[in-house]
C-alpha cells in the first residue's frame, strides 16, 4: 500500500471504529444484537440490560466529570503567560476544532464550543507573548461537510476580533492531531521557529503536548477550554441528598462529556502504539 493510502486508512478507521466502542454506538450494537436474539430471552435480556447500563454510567454526571478531570488536571494554565509582559515564543499555535465554516444560512465563521482557543489565543497575542499565530487545522472528510479548511474559518473569526492577518500562518492539511504536529513543525521550520506556545482545550491537551514535544518543538502548553472547574467539583461532590439525584439521572450533555473523554485515552493509546508520543 501507498503511504497515502495507508494514511487514508486509518484516518478512516480511527473515525469509525470507535464509534462502536463509546457508550452510544456500543449500546446501539448491543440493542441491535438484541434484536436478533428474539428467540433466546436470556441473551436478550442481557443485551439490552448491559445496553441500558452502559448508557446510564455514560451519562452519570460524576462519571462524566470524573473522566473530563482526569485529563483537564495534567496541565494547568500558566499564569506567567498572562502576568509577564513580552515575548513568551516565537508563535502561538493553535489547533483546529475551534470554528464553524460560513456556509449557509451562517453569514460568517463562527465558534465552537471550542471557540475560548481562538479568544486565548487572541488575548496572548494581544499581550506580546508571540508575533505570530499559526492556525492548524484542515477539512475532515466523511465527519463532517467543510467547503473550506478550518484555518480559514479561524483566520478569518482572529481578523474579526482585531488580530492583523499579517500576524496569522495558516496550516490547512492536517486531520487529526498528529498530522496538526507534523505539518505545522514543517511550516515551523522554514521560518526557523523552534519555541511555541500550544493552545487547545485542556481535555485535548494531553495528547496534542506529547505529539508536539515528539516533533523536537520546545512546546509551553497553553490549555484553555475548561468543562469542569474546582467549584463544580466540590459542587458536584457535596453530600446533598438532592445533588447526588440528581447526578444519578444521565444526560446528553454528560454522555457527550465522557465520548469525548473516552476518545481521548483512546487516542492516547492508538498514539502510543504508532510511535507518535
């Protein structure tokens, strides 16, 4: 096989594979098998049992938080970045995921959840910690619909919020986090920068800083993004009769939570095995 295609390949199954393997699909497999085990009900019974159980965890409110903790607390935000005047790096890298394309009936680019990238990232600039900005993020086939690259529709959210667009370097070909390492180490290169500070959201963090680092890069992690601060914790955590009901009861939002948590030791894994970290 081509390199090329084997880099498609995987691309491919590292999109749909998991899909069976976080809460949602996996409970739709099992209901689906289920199904077809109409005629032994105690196969049936415990496919459906394990389905609902999976989605219920899933979505448990602790466990959800949890899981987002766990990867949101190995790097913290800096607050030398902030408090001290100057250049920190040679570029602030920011990476993709953070902004919608201005397709229609949007009239412009717009935000993500991940949007506070673009707005970190912005205000560092602001602040002299870097003189350039490069964005790294390009079209993901088959996940979603992108009439452009998504540096663009960065590039074009920073312009609007003041940033020069002499300051923004776009990377527009990576897919996935490592190839965000590997094309924005070469564009890196040929300007002979070396020392950069990575923002993304604090749970995508700890997979993006060991991809960079790996590159030979001098990375200063700049997380953003927060799901789950200390006070929601000790919210959260309280012994309240009413609280704790109510993080028994499982919803979309916490199920969404603990995919993307789920996604991200699964990266970690799949990263590590490749050699990537």
């Amino acid at each position: 096989m081509t390199p090329a295609y084997t880099t498609d390949m995987f691309y491919f199954l590292s999109k749909f594979i998991p899909l069976f393997v976080y809460p949602l699909g996996l409970a739709c497999v099992l209901l689906a098998l289920a199904l077809c085990a109409r005629r032994r009900r105690r196969w049936q019974t415990r496919f459906v049992a394990v389905a609902l159980a999976l989605l219920w965890i899933g979505g448990n409110r602790i466990v959800s938080m949890a899981l987002m903790r766990s990867l949101e607390s190995q790097y913290l935000p800096d607050a030398t970045l902030e408090s001290t005047p100057g250049p920190h790096a040679d570029v602030i890298v920011v990476l993709g995921g953070a902004a919608r394309a201005a397709a229609a009936p949007r009239l412009t680019s717009e935000v993500r959840e991940s949007g506070d990238r673009l707005l970190y990232a912005a205000q560092l600039y602001e602040q002299g910690a870097a003189a350039h900005i490069l964005l790294s993020g390009g079209t993901t086939e088959w996940v979603e619909s992108s009439p452009m690259p998504e540096a663009q529709d960065m590039a074009d959210i920073l312009a609007a919020i003041g940033v020069p667009r002499g300051a923004l370097w776009l990377e527009s070909t990576s897919r996935n986090t490592y190839e965000n390492a590997v094309e924005t180490q070469a564009i890196l290169k040929r300007h002979g920068a070396t020392r950069v500070i990575l923002v993304t959201s604090a749970w995508h963090m700890p997979r993006a800083y060991a991809v960079f680092a790996q590159t030979g890069l001098e990375v200063i992690p700049a997380p953003t993004d927060f799901l789950v601060t200390q006070e929601d914790w000790a919210y959260y955590t309280q012994p309240d009769a009413v609280v704790q009901l109510f993080n028994l009861l499982p919803t979309a939002t916490n199920l969404s939570f603990t995919t993307q948590a789920l996604k991200e030791y699964i990266g970690l894994c799949i990263y590590g095995l490749r050699g990537w970290l």
